[in-house]
C-alpha cells in the first residue's frame, strides 16, 4: 500500500513539472504556497467538459487569503513555472470580483506565450478596491486541444469606483471546455476582443470562432493571395500558343502560302489570271477563272509552275496574246 502511494507521488510530482503553471501570484492548492491542501496536478490542463471550470473550482475555498495586493493604476507581474511549453500559444491575465462567474480581462498576450515565463500587466485604474481573483489562462499552440487555468486570490487597492467603466472590459476567451469552441493545433488563438492591452508575436486581428482559431484566418489570406497570384507567376497556367502568342504570329496568320498573296498581289498580276493561252486547251483557261479565291485555296503564285509551259511562264512581265478559238 506504502508503495503504490509513493509511486502515486512521484507521478504527480513529474506530472507538476511537466507542464505550465503560475508560481506567483501564488494559486489556490498550489507547491508554491503555505497551504496543507496541494493540488499536484496544478499543470494539469481543465476538464474537457468544462466541469471544473473555472479555476479547477478553487476559487471557493474559504481558508485561502490574498497571496498579493495590487494598486489600481499601477503594475504587476506573474511568474511561470515548468518546461512543456507546447510549442507557446496565447494566454489572458483576467479580474474577477464576482468569484469566478465573470473575468474580465487586462492583458492578452498573443502568440509565444508562455515561452517567457515572466509577464508584465497593468491593474486598470477603474478596477474597484477588495478582493479578487486574478487567472491566468493558455491555450497551447501544440498537443491537445486543451485550456490551462490557475487563479490566485488578489486584492486591490486604490481603485476609482468607476465600476461600469471595468465592466466594460473584454470577457476571457473561453475555448476546449465542452461549450463549443476548439481551437486549432499548430495555431496561436488570436482573440476576438483581446482588450487594449496586447503583446505577443501577433498581431490582435481576426477572430477565434467555434472549431477555429484566427493565426488560420491570418494565414490563410497568405495562402488564398498565393493561388490567385499563381498564373502570373508561373507559365503552367497559359502553355499554349494561344494564351502566350499574339494571333499576329501564329502560323496561319504569318505563313504567305495562306494570306499573303490575297494581300499582297493583285489577282490581275498573277499568272493565273494573264496567261490563259498558256493552258493546254481552253478548259484549262476557263478553270484558272474558276480558280478560288486565295483565301479558300493555295495562291495562284504557288500554281503557276504546273499550269504554265516550261521556259515562258516564268516572268509576270511578259505578255502573250492568243486567238483560243484556233485551238484545236
């Protein structure tokens, strides 16, 4: 029995050092305190159905005092301990004066989160003197698609009253926890409503919707930009003739068997059309009448060798004249 339980401790142990947890402000249960009851689980993400949201349930213990005190207006620090970083990812720095039923939140720090394991934030001015609760939430960029919370009893001090000012304040994000939202593996969660105070390796736009993240939508103008530049930057789109080459060069339009003699050499120059006594018979002449037209068949200038006699039809300059009804 001693056994198993010493084995129980030394799995809770590596599992505390395994992952991310605040040491300071010191949180309720946490090895960090004075307090008897040690939650060795503190690194342990929250339940994925949300049960032990939030705070683990924590915030109700009765016995717990204000482990820091805070000046409204002023600055404070929280301080991470542990190695599985998950790759970073996103986390808040949240108030609540109603015992964990709203957070609102005063610092939001997007992307390479908790890769430093010290953050600075700033205590609104309209935050109300008394006791609090300050959380820090993650949401990892690696692993499983899990929440991490702790939260520490604070107090504040000096506050302006201005409660509905501090109300105004963004809620945490919520996200992995049963209510609908899950964020996406290998992205950092750009929050909806970070609030005015962000830092981080991103920047606030976008959003973070139920089964996403907005790091996706961020990138994925990057990817949507790439495929609509993707015709101009390579010529695989456009290989034929007919995208690249103007019409002016294709063969049919630069080729003179085609169209240059209809454009070039009037149909009464042409051998053809002036030397019908040249024929065989008049047929032959009756047929170079009836020849087509050059843009319906080969041009005449490329029949004249078959059609004329040898040694005379060789000179366009040369003119004969011929009585064709004495032809036999």
């Amino acid at each position: 029995m001693h056994s198993l339980s010493l084995l129980y401790l030394i799995a809770a142990a590596g599992s505390a050092l395994g992952h991310i947890e605040m040491s300071e402000p010191v949180p309720f249960r946490s090895r960090f305190g004075s307090g008897g009851d040690v939650d060795y689980s503190m690194t342990s993400p929250l339940l994925a159905d949300g049960s032990n949201f939030p705070c683990k349930g924590y915030q109700h213990d009765s016995v717990s005092k204000p482990s820091a005190t805070y000046k409204a207006g002023g600055s404070g620090e929280i301080k991470l301990a542990g190695t599985a970083t998950h790759g970073g990812g996103s986390c808040q720095i949240s108030l609540s004066y109603d015992q964990g039923k709203t957070f609102k939140v005063i610092e939001s720090i997007i992307g390479g989160c908790p890769l430093p394991m010290q953050y600075s934030f700033k205590i609104p001015s309209s935050a109300p003197s008394g006791e609090a609760l300050l959380a820090w939430t993650w949401f990892n960029k690696i692993g499983n698609r899990e929440m991490y919370m702790n939260c520490a009893p604070v107090s504040i001090e000096g506050g302006s009253g201005d409660k509905a000012a501090f109300d105004k304040l963004p809620d945490i994000y919520v996200a992995n926890v049963g209510n609908g939202k899950t964020t996406i593996e290998g992205q950092d969660v750009v929050f909806p409503n970070p609030g005015d105070d962000t830092t981080g390796t991103d920047k606030p736009s976008g959003d973070a919707p139920a089964g996403s993240s907005a790091a996706g939508n961020a990138s994925a103008p990057a990817a949507a930009s790439g495929a609509a530049s993707t015709p101009d930057a390579s010529p695989a789109a456009s290989p034929t003739p007919a995208a690249n080459t103007p019409a002016a060069n294709t063969p049919a339009a630069n080729t003179p068997a085609a169209n240059s003699p209809a454009a070039n050499t009037p149909a009464a120059n042409t051998p053809a059309a002036t030397t019908p006594a040249l024929q065989i018979n008049a047929n032959a002449a009756s047929s170079a009448a009836e020849t087509p037209s050059p843009s319906e068949s080969a041009p005449a200038s490329e029949s004249t060798p078959s059609d004329a006699s040898p040694g005379i039809g060789g000179s366009d300059n040369l003119r004969i004249t011929c009585n064709c009804s004495s032809l036999p």
